[in-house]
C-alpha cells in the first residue's frame, strides 16, 4: 500500500470515528423525557420544583370544590327563600278562597295583607343588603314563616264563624301542601 492510501485510509477511519463521538455526545446532551422520580436503592428522588408544583395544584383545587360547594349551598339556600316568600305572598288568597267576604271584612283583609306585604318587602331587603356586604346572614325562612303564621292570626280574627270552617279546610290543605 502506498503512503497516501494509507493516509487516505487513516483520514476516513478517524472521520467515522469523530462522527460515531459526536452523535453519542449529541445523544447524551438532550433533556431526558420528564417521568417519574427516580428509585435508587429503596430512596425516591424527587424533583422538588415538581412536587411544590403538585402541592399548589392540589390546593387549588381543593379551594375550588370548596368554593363550588358553598355557591351550590347559597344557590340552594336563595331558592327556598324565595320560595318561602312567594308562599308568604299567595297565603291570603288560598286561605280565603271559596268565602265570600263583606265590604268591611274585603277592607280589614286588605289592610292585613298591605301590612304582612310591607313586612315581608322589608325582611328581604334587610336580606338582600346583608348578602351583599358581606355579613353573615341568617336563614331568613324561619322570620317568615312568623309573619305567615301572624297573618294567618290576623285573618282568622276578622272572619265570621261561619266563614271560619272554610278558612280552617283552606288551612289545612295549604298546610298539608307547605
């Protein structure tokens, strides 16, 4: 062989052997895929940055099924307030349905429920301006259910006793409904 095959041939066995490096060291400088902690002997590594990470996420979504939770609670609390005030409101008309009342009896009726109506528009203002400055607020149900029973009082004074047994069959049935 002549010098400059063997030079020629030396040249291309360094080259392959230079490429062969550089594509183990190209290999090795790229970022390993993120997976789980290493195990080594019976010890877990443990990328603190990932488990900070994963402790944040974890109390973020706590505190949103936490918030979720009371919205639902409000929602459900809102809705039987108004329940409990449309109730409040139809009251006289279902306990007086079926009696036939005089012009005084129509004026004293009317002059109970204006009463009761202005009660139960002030209670739930004073409801409305609790919620929305932040205090905390009582079931407002139970103070209405009070006035209900009042008004129910008040009612039942102004009638006649015979206009009182369809008043008591109203009741009930309402009571059995309510």
């Amino acid at each position: 062989m002549s010098k400059t095959h063997v030079n020629t041939l030396t040249t291309q066995l360094v080259a392959a052997a230079l490429v062969a490096m550089s594509a183990g060291a190209a290999r090795a400088q790229k970022p390993h895929a993120a997976g789980p902690p290493i195990t080594t002997h019976g010890a877990t590594k443990a990328n603190d940055a990932a488990a900070k990470g994963q402790a944040n996420a974890e109390a973020k979504r706590t505190d949103a099924d936490d918030d979720k939770t009371a919205r639902a609670a409000d929602k459900k609390e809102d809705a039987s307030e108004r329940d409990a005030l449309k109730a409040a409101r139809n009251q006289p008309k279902e306990l007086l349905k079926g009696i036939k009342l005089s012009k005084t009896e129509e004026k004293s009726v009317d002059a109970i429920e204006k009463k009761y109506q202005s009660q139960l528009k002030d209670l739930d203002k004073q409801e409305d301006a609790a919620e929305k400055s932040g205090a905390p607020t009582t079931p407002i149900a139970s103070k209405i259910a009070a006035l209900r029973t009042q008004e129910q009082a008040d009612l039942r004074a102004v009638l006649s006793p015979s206009q009182l047994t369809q008043f008591d069959k109203n009741a009930s049935a309402r009571g059995a409904k309510h």
